[in-house]
C-alpha cells in the first residue's frame, strides 16, 4: 500500500497477530496528518486485516500439514530447514511450489534422504498435483487421506520402504497421470 504524503510524517509500521499461527502484516509507509494526533493502530489493523487478499485458514492448514510431515521425518541434510511454521504461509519454504493464489501445488522431495513416515495431513494439501517423495528412506503404511488430493497428477513414492496395501481412496485420484 502506498500513501503519498505531502508535508507529512512518515512512519514505518509492522503489526503481528497471533491466532493459531503468527501472521503478520507490513506496511512500508503511513501518512499521518499530523504527528501531535494520537496514532491509533487498532482502527490500521481493522483495515489492513478486512482489506488484505488471502485466505488466512488455507494457508494456515496448507503450513500446518507440511510441518506435521516436517515433525514426522528426519532431514540429516537439513534439506527442510526452511521450513519456518511461524510464517504466514509455507510458499518461501525451499521444494515447496504455489500457484499465484499461494496454495501449495508441488512438493519436491526426492531423493532428499528423509527418513520416517507419511502423514495423514498431506491429505490436507487440496491443491496439490505434484507430490515428489522416491528414493527415500520413508516407512510404513500410505496414509488413505491421499485419496482427497483430487488435483495431483503425480505420486512419486517409489524406492522407499513403504509396507501394508495401497489405500483404495487412492482410486479416488482421477487426475493421476504418474504413480
């Protein structure tokens, strides 16, 4: 947002809130008419948080299934560690791609030598289409959540020890094009 200010202060004003994850807002410059009036940050943050484009829940739960999956393996080449839960949505993550609306549509983790196991969450990633996890070390069963990742075009697991059966959900996968 840019004010243009003639004779005026300008400030620089960075506000956080923090409802089930830290969000926070940053405004380069404020235009204040005059610096003796009181500042009154509540009714800036009122309308910073009605006007701002994005959805706050979706990046949240889209943050929040790929940390439980970060918390769920081991990453001896740190590969994830840019993975920071406090931000705002996890598009600046490192092997993570989103589309312009910031939803998460690829996750690019082959050959990362993680170890441990899947997670339901990933389920929870409604937009994917790319999810790149072979020649890893990951075990256990494939979650059947999977199945609600109507948009993915590619499930890249193989070269890993996964065991049980393959979840019938995953026919629920119609735009699969790569398995």
């Amino acid at each position: 947002m840019l004010v243009l200010c003639k004779n005026r202060s300008i400030i620089n004003l960075s506000l956080s809130l923090s409802l089930f994850a830290p969000i926070s807002f940053k405004l380069k410059r404020v235009c204040l008419m005059d610096t003796s009036t009181p500042f009154d940050v509540v009714t800036i943050f009122t309308i910073l948080l009605l006007s701002y484009p994005f959805d706050i829940a979706n990046a949240n739960s889209e943050g929040d299934a790929l940390y439980a999956f970060r918390r769920a393996v081991k990453d001896p080449n740190n590969i994830l560690q840019s993975w920071d839960p406090t931000l705002v949505d996890p598009c600046t993550w490192f092997h993570v791609t989103c589309d312009r609306d910031n939803h998460v549509t690829r996750l690019d983790l082959g050959h990362a030598k993680l170890s441990g196991h899947l997670v339901p969450q990933l389920g929870n990633l409604h937009h994917l289409q790319f999810l790149e996890l072979y020649e890893n070390e990951l075990v256990g069963p494939i979650p059947k959540e999977l199945g609600n990742l109507k948009n993915l075009i590619s499930l890249g697991l193989y070269h890993n020890n996964l065991t049980a059966s393959i979840p019938p959900t995953l026919s629920n996968l119609s735009n699969i094009k790569f398995l």
